[in-house]
C-alpha cells in the first residue's frame, strides 16, 4: 500500500470530482494543522499535503475529509456520494477504511 499521503493525495482527486462538491477543505483539528505547518517550516518540508486526511493504516484505515457543496438540499446526498466514492476506490485496491468522516464545511 503507498503512504498515506499519496493516498490522501488519491482521495482528494477523486472527492474533488465528486458531483456537488465545490471544495476540498483540510480535514483535522485548526490545532493538528497549525503544529503541522510549523514542523513544515522548522523542517524545511513544503506543505503541499492534500487536504484530505489519512490516519494509521496499519490499525485500518480512518479517512476524514472536510467538503464544500454547492446547494444544502443536496447537501446529504453529496456527503453520501463522497462516502461511496472513497469505500469504492478503497474497495478497489482490495483495502477496507474502519471510519470514513464527511463533514459539511460550506454550502454554496
């Protein structure tokens, strides 16, 4: 299996051309992002990370993804479709996620 950031890099890609979604937002907690980019800077690593985040494949994979959508009647139905997508693409690897988390961050 590639490292979870290719395949966070994977599933941005594939939630992004997700039908209703506007926007791919960094997933996590403000906290989690903040340490991340200054061990970024003090590492001299560029943060290009996808937003997209991936935790511990070893224990199962857990994925949690933020996204924007276009109209909030839709909102559910396009949660329910990037949730399809990434258990599909999963499914497709012969890999399996224990958790898969879609939050609404913005409609419109």
């Amino acid at each position: 299996m590639p490292g979870t950031d290719a395949l966070s890099a994977d599933l941005t890609t594939l939630v992004r051309s997700v039908p209703g979604v506007t926007t791919v937002y960094d997933a996590g907690s403000s906290i989690g992002r903040a340490l991340g980019k200054v061990a970024d800077l003090v590492s001299g690593r560029r943060g290009d990370t996808a937003p997209i985040l991936v935790k511990d494949p070893s224990a199962g994979i857990t994925v949690s993804v933020s996204i924007g959508v276009a109209d909030a009647a839709s909102a559910a139905e396009v949660c329910r479709r990037v949730h399809d997508a990434i258990a599909e693409h999963l499914a497709a690897r012969g890999e399996a996620a224990s958790e898969i988390a879609v939050q609404v961050s913005s409609i419109g």
